[in-house]
C-alpha cells in the first residue's frame, strides 16, 4: 500500500521485538505495492536492517513454508522470511500477521530494466523452481488449480449492478463510468475465459509449483546486481503457462517485443514445449482478477487514500493499446491459428 495504514508503530515495534527478539532503534513505513492489505516497514536495528510486512485479511501458511523450503533447496533468488523465537514463520498482530525477512537494497522491474544477467538468473530461477518435487506435506496444503469461474462470476456481478449505482466518493465515480464505457468488452474477455476454462479442464497439464504473480513489482535487483522473486502470497500447483504467461504477457515492464523477452528468459530457463491455450486463459484470467481487486477496492469501500487514484490508473491501463488486453487476444490467436 502507499499509505501508511492507521496502526500504533509502537505496537508493530512491541511485536517485532517480543517474536524475533530484536532491539528495534528505527520503524520506516515504505510505500510500495498496491496490495491494499499489505504494508511493509524497513526495520533497523543497531547492526542490521530488516523487511517487515504487515499482511491483513486472509493467509496462506504456504506463502511464507514454500519460498522458506525453496530456499534450503538452494534456489538462491528466494528470499526466506526469518522464524519468530517460538519457530514460527509469522508472528500474531492482529488485524495483521507479521513476517520478517532480510533486507536487501535494490530496485523492481518497474524501477530499473532487468539486463541480460538478471533475465539468466530469471530463467534459471523459475526452472529450478518448476521442476522441484511436490513434497508430500505440501500437496495437501497448496492451493491447485480449478480453472474456477467464481471471479468471473463477480466481475459480471459489478457490471450488472454496483457500477450504475451513485457514489460520494470521486474515484468510486470515476471508476464506475469507465466500467460503464468498457462493459461489453469485458463481458467479451470474460467469455473467451471461460471458453477456454473448459478446453483446459478437459486437458490434464501435468502441475507444478507456481509463483503465479511474477510482474515487475515482484522481481528485485539488488544493488549488487542480483534478481530475487519476491511476495509469495498466492502460490499455487499449476500448468507451468501459470508462471510462463507473464513472458511477453506485458506485466514485465522491460519495454522489449515479446519476441525478445521470450528470447532472453528461454535462454535460460531452457526450451519447453508451451501451452498456447493454457497462456492465453491466464493471461484472460489475470486481467478479470484485477478488475475485481479494483472493483472490490473502489467500489465497495472508500478507504485507501492515495492508493485509490493509483489503483484506477491500474485498472485503466489493461485496455491501452498494446496493453494486457491486446496482448491477451493476441496469446488466444497464437493458441488457435498458430499466427
């Protein structure tokens, strides 16, 4: 979140000290991301800087056991998050859990253009991590894919009835007639999704472990000129397309064709034979999972502050030309006349 949420520091302070058993000396709010339930503080101590994240609503134990299992595998672009005194990967804050990890200096994709070596370590990163085992404890406790349509349900649901309704707040407003003006076009995208939901229901991908939000925000470079994949919150076992879709999916941020983006990472990550249907679908499927975030975030409250006008321009940037969108269409005509 960009705003700093309405939270005692003292209290996180008390947490942090009380879980990890550190001397807190300095507590920095850091506006970054635009997970309205996530706020993250640098944390310093005398010797050591630490990253606090503040994670309201729901959780997923597999976001913090996951990336901490890859990491003792050896994958080194993982950053671990770091046990409580008790063992514990998370420390109770409520409304919030607490989970704090390393510090490292650097930049996202959005920030700083990934070079050659950062795609490497890219594809090598994501390779490990496709074709690591399922360890049995974890595949129970992973969420696996469903090609749900409880999102596109929702979006329609918007579409039908909150839009039209009158709001106070002036980004409510704004949003509900731009959704007004792209009503049809996102009950087209919802349709192609769930075509392809079905088509990819009846296929039998074989799954493995999925990051499954690899956007720019979410690839660090280090000052030292090292690529971490970073916020684990949604991991899933999956079609590798999961992960694979956001390659010249345009969410990278690098301001090259697809072509060369595709190029660099598969360098690395080595030749794959792909699945068009299965990228089209979630290229589909992660654009109607933002609208929803938005609408359920600007329609339904008015909190946020200065997350709002940045959530709209967001939202706003899926139907750019040579946006998401475009780029989804595209993937979906790949997926049928191979163009």
């Amino acid at each position: 979140m960009l705003e700093k949420p309405d939270f005692p520091d003292e209290n996180i302070i008390a947490c942090v000290q009380e879980a990890y058993d550190l001397a807190v000396q300095r507590l920095t709010f850091l506006p970054l991301g635009a997970d309205v339930n996530t706020a993250v503080y640098k944390i310093t101590t005398e010797q050591t800087a630490y990253f606090l994240k503040l994670r309201r609503g729901a959780f997923d134990e597999m976001s913090v056991a996951l990336p901490k299992f890859l990491s003792e595998l050896g994958i080194s672009p993982i950053i671990p998050p770091l046990p409580t005194v008790s063992g514990r990967l998370w420390a109770d804050l409520p409304p919030f859990k607490t989970i704090l990890y390393p510090y490292i200096e650097g930049q996202n994709g959005y920030e700083i253009t990934l070079n050659a070596q950062s795609w490497h370590e890219f594809g090598v990163a994501l390779r490990q991590i496709h074709t690591t085992p399922i360890p049995a404890e974890f595949n129970s406790s992973l969420w696996r894919e469903v090609y749900a349509g409880h999102g596109r349900k929702a979006v329609l649901s918007f579409l039908e009835t909150l839009i039209y309704k009158p709001f106070r707040d002036a980004v409510a407003r704004q949003t509900a007639v731009f959704l007004q003006d792209k009503k049809q076009a996102i009950i087209e995208l919802i349709q192609r999704t769930e075509q392809l939901a079905q088509v990819l229901c009846k296929q039998s991908l074989p799954f493995v472990i999925c990051h499954s939000d690899l956007h720019a925000g979410n690839l660090l470079i280090s000052h030292e000129g090292k690529l971490y994949l970073v916020d684990w919150d949604e991991p899933i076992l999956a079609p590798k397309e999961r992960d694979l879709m956001y390659i010249g999916g345009g969410l990278l941020a690098s301001g090259l064709m697809a072509q060369e983006e595709e190029a660099l990472f598969y360098a690395a990550y080595g030749q794959v034979q792909v699945n068009q249907t299965a990228v089209a679908y979630y290229r589909y499927e992660r654009i109607i999972q933002d609208i929803l975030a938005y609408c359920e975030e600007l329609l339904l409250t008015e909190a946020g502050g200065a997350d709002r006008p940045q959530s709209l321009r967001y939202l706003m940037s899926n139907f750019s030309p040579n946006g998401t969108i475009e780029i989804a269409y595209q993937s979906a005509r790949v997926a049928t006349n191979g163009e």
